[in-house]
C-alpha cells in the first residue's frame, strides 16, 4: 500500500507524464507578489563592446543571409533560454552595437519588429527608410517602424557605429516573426534628401497630409535640436528621477516614436543626483556623453562614455554625473506597451535616495 504521500508523488509523475500541472503548488512560482524579471541589472564597458566590434569589421561582412554586422548585448539572465533570449537584454528589448565601413552596404529588407538607432561616432552613412535616404550623424536617434523596406549605405571615410535597439525578445515570445528580404540588394531611394526633416522644422506644426500616417512621419531627430531642447529645458526645473529630459515622440499623435520602443535623451549637469524610483516597465542606457553613476536595487554602476546598462522592471534606480562635463544618457524602454496593456506603475523610493551597498564590477 502506498501512503498518501507516495500516491501524491506518483500523481504528480504521472501528470508530468501528460503534459499536465497541478496549480496548487505552481502557484507561488508562477505568480510572484511582484515581478521578478530575469534579467539582471549589468552594464558593458565600451572598452571592451567597441575592441570586439571593431574586430567583426576584420572578420565577416554585412552580406545577403547575415544581414547586419552586430555584436549584440546578452543579459545573463536570458542567455541559457535559446534562441530567444540570446537577444534579449529585457523580457521585450533587444541591442547591439552595428558597424558599417566605409564602402559598405547592408542589404535590404523589412520584418514586423520595431527598430530604433542611436548614432553614436562616424559620419558619411545613411539608411534608406521606404525610399528615403537618411543621413546618420553623432547624437542623431532614427525610427524605423514595422514594415518598412530598410538598408544601409556608407560613402564616407570613416567607420560608422550605432545603437540599434529592437523589440524582438517581445515578438518572439508572442510568437508572431516576420521577415522578408528584398529582391535587389538595395532599394532604390525614391524621395528627396532629409525629405522628412524639411517636413517638421517647427514643433507643432503638421503638414496637413500626415493626419493619417499610421507611423511618426519624421525619420531622424538630429542631435543639434536634441541638444538645443535640453540646454532650454536644463535653465527650468528638472524632472526628480531623470534630470533634464526628452523624449523622442511621434509629431502627429504624441505617442513614442518607435512605436512599441520609448526612447529618450537626458541630461545631467556635474554633481546631478536624481531621485530614485521603480516602475514596471525596463530601460537600457547608453552613455553618449560624460561620466556617472546609476544606483540600480542597492549597487553602484559607475559609467562613462559608450558604457552601456539595463535596469529590469521594478527595479530602484537614481542617477548621478562626476566629472566636470554634462553627462548624456539615451535610452530605449518599453513603457508603451505596459502602458497600452495597462500594466505600467511607478512608485518613488521613500527616503529619496538609496544607501549603497555595493559596487558592480561585472
Ligand atoms: C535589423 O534589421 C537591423 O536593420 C539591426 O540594421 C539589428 C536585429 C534583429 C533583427 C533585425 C538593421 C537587427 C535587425
């Protein structure tokens, strides 16, 4: 005769067996009081992004079949979930660092994940948007939405490296890639030069045929106007958690620019320390200028320039900038989806900023 544990364990093989689960002591595991993403917070030293970038450049192309030369960041909390969660820095964000040589060119296609690119150094490349040819410069953040044909051409002198950050982790797990390649290696461009900023030189003012673009009818922000809003905005009052703040928004609908992906430029001045918080959705930061801290649940990420860093959902972080200069954060995050799902909450931490109780040393 088996006791009633025994035949409880033999029911719980057996329903293994069929594929089947008993909720009652699943529960607390996959109901958690609060999330508990897998990611990690972490951060990558340029030092070391950039000499592994630049080393792709000696070893492969961005041929038809690999597509794009990126060296992509992999969050040690996702990197054992194949494939899926090689690209994943959160549950929904992708990002790599891409490189373009001079006389280069990346084939064209399109695929229904959201693209976003922060330039980063280099100059002379463009990326062709559904026939437009977009410059790319320093400090320039560029869409480009779901659907569209997109390459990459490179007349310049110099190597050229950006952020892109997509919402592939996302797509993947709901299931729902698409990709196709274009017939010819490159797209013909079809429109003038800078067709959409000679479109939107004046925040709001709309030309009149975009009240029905279904995407943010402006392909690139350049980062002189970038910088001039933040230099206007730095002589007013700073936001408490972010210091002196931007973000890129579609002109028409004032939803994120990158659809699925919110994105945003924030400066702090020398001696700069936010205010922490936490809030559901996650962010990654890319250090475009300056150096600083980030206290991230307790641990101090000291950054500098081209430093990159994921702070997961709900968790406690502020910001600080050292050093004698203005310090420049962009990031991407995925607040428009837990705001579309309605699952975004923020919380500010009660005695305003956190004690440290570490230093990351990766
Ligand atoms: C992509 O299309 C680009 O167009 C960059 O430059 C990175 C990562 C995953 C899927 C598509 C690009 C990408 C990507």
């Amino acid at each position: 005769m088996l006791d009633a544990n025994e035949r409880l364990q033999a029911y719980y093989q057996e329903l293994r067996q069929h594929h089947l689960g008993p909720l009652w002591n699943s529960i607390g595991r996959l109901m958690t009081e609060e999330p508990t993403p897998r990611a990690q917070a972490y951060l990558w030293r340029w030092q070391d992004v950039y000499r592994y970038v630049m080393e792709s450049g000696d070893l492969v192309t961005p041929d038809r079949g690999g597509e794009r030369r990126v060296v992509f960041f992999m969050n040690p909390g996702f990197e054992s979930l194949e494939p899926w969660g090689w690209g994943a820095l959160t549950n929904t964000l992708y990002a790599g660092i891409q490189l373009l040589k001079p006389g280069e060119k990346a084939p064209s296609h399109r695929h229904n994940q959201n693209a976003i690119r922060f330039i980063i150094q280099g100059s002379g490349a463009a990326t062709i948007v559904e026939g437009e040819r977009v410059v790319m410069e320093p400090g320039d953040f560029l869409i480009t939405p779901a659907g569209l044909w997109h390459d990459h051409v490179h007349s310049g002198s110099e190597p050229m490296l950006w952020l892109d950050s997509l919402d592939v982790p996302m797509l993947y797990q709901l299931g729902v890639m698409f990709f196709e390649r274009y017939p010819q290696f490159n797209q013909p461009v079809t429109k003038p030069d800078s067709y959409t900023t000679k479109r939107y030189t004046a925040s709001g003012l709309r030309p009149l045929q975009d009240r029905r673009s279904s995407y943010a009818p402006q392909a690139v922000f350049k980062w002189q106007r970038t910088r001039n809003a933040l230099d206007q905005l730095s002589l007013l009052e700073p936001d408490p958690y972010d210091g002196f703040a931007v973000e890129y928004i579609n002109p028409v609908t004032g939803a994120a620019a990158g659809i699925t992906i919110g994105a945003m430029m924030q400066k702090l001045p020398p001696g700069h320390h936010t205010l922490a918080h936490r809030h559901v959705h996650s962010t990654i930061y890319h250090v475009f200028r300056g150096q600083g801290n980030s206290v991230i649940n307790g641990i101090r990420f000291s950054w500098r320039q081209g430093d990159t860093f994921v702070v997961p959902n709900w968790a406690w972080h502020e910001h600080a900038a050292s050093g004698g200069e203005d310090a420049y954060l962009f990031s991407t995050n995925d607040q428009p989806v837990m705001e579309k799902l309605g699952l975004e909450r923020e919380e500010p931490y009660p005695a305003g900023q956190q004690t440290v109780e570490g230093e990351f040393s990766g």
